[in-house]
C-alpha cells in the first residue's frame, strides 16, 4: 500500500530553539530531502494574539531537482472554493561558511512570497526549518519539521507550521 502524506498545520506563538548544525556532507539541498512528496492538509494562520486569520485546504508537491534546488508546487482552496496555485522552489547554498536557505514562491493571483530560511533544534531536539518573510502589510514565521509515523494504511507524514 502507498505511503499516504498527511499535512497538518500547527500555531503557537513561542517557540523554543537553538541553532542545528547544517549537514556537512552532500549537496547543500540535502536539508530538504524529507519534504520530497506530495502532502495534502490543512493549514490555519493565527494572528499574534492566537486569533484564526483563516483556514486553507492546501496540497503541496516537493520534488528535488538538483544540489541546490527543490521545485515547489502549491494549491490552496480557502472557505469560500476560491483556489489559488503557485509554482516555486526551495534553495539552498553555501555562502562564507553559512547555509542559506531560500523559498521563493510566485502564486496565480500575483503574489510573490519569498522566505528565508534557517535551521533550529526544536524543543524535543529535532532539526526543524524556520521560515521568515516580511512585506508590507504581512509578516509571516512558520517552522516546518517531518514526522514519521506507522499507521496500517502506510505513513503519516505531518509537517507543523507556527
């Protein structure tokens, strides 16, 4: 039976990490290799007071292409059926000793997001990426981490954004 990807969204409003070691073998894309899939969800966006802003059915396709670059794929269908789809990629270099990670996303209705990102310890130790993006009238941080879980209709794969 398939594995089945299952994208859940999680909000919380502090968030407790220490900076994790990027790998030090293999190509700089590496950091993204268990995002690599298709993942279908929800996602909530709260505001800094814990208020939900909205509720998004999204899927999501991540593919590597080369030793940089993940391709990224994006659809998202709000409460009301409109959707909205965006083509990107997730980047990944090495510039003066620093791994600098990049998500550069162009959607359907003419937005342009584009995050920065950087690798963190979660509370329980585990590697998470941290997103960040600030334009006028918006600022997002969200953190992105897979969990592997054995269910008997395959795997479970969440990753929490906040």
């Amino acid at each position: 039976m398939a594995p089945f990807m299952m994208l859940s969204v999680v909000a919380t409003l502090a968030l407790s990490t220490s900076a994790a070691p990027a790998p030090a073998d293999g190509p700089p894309v590496a950091v993204f290799a268990e995002l690599d899939g298709i993942w279908r969800g929800t996602f909530v966006g709260y505001d800094a007071a814990g208020k939900e802003l909205y509720r998004l059915e999204v899927e999501q396709e991540y593919r590597t292409i080369d030793d940089h670059t993940q391709q990224v794929r994006l659809r998202d269908t709000d409460s009301k059926g409109q959707t909205v789809t965006g083509k990107g990629r997730n980047v990944a270099r090495w510039k003066d000793g620093e791994l600098i990670l990049e998500c550069i996303v162009e959607k359907s209705n003419g937005d342009r997001v584009v995050h920065e990102g950087r690798l963190v310890r979660g509370p329980q130790g585990e590697t998470e990426l941290i997103w960040f993006s600030r334009k006028k009238g918006r600022v997002e941080t969200f953190r992105e981490r897979v969990h592997l879980s054995r269910q008997r209709t395959g795997a479970t794969l969440d990753i929490e954004r906040a």
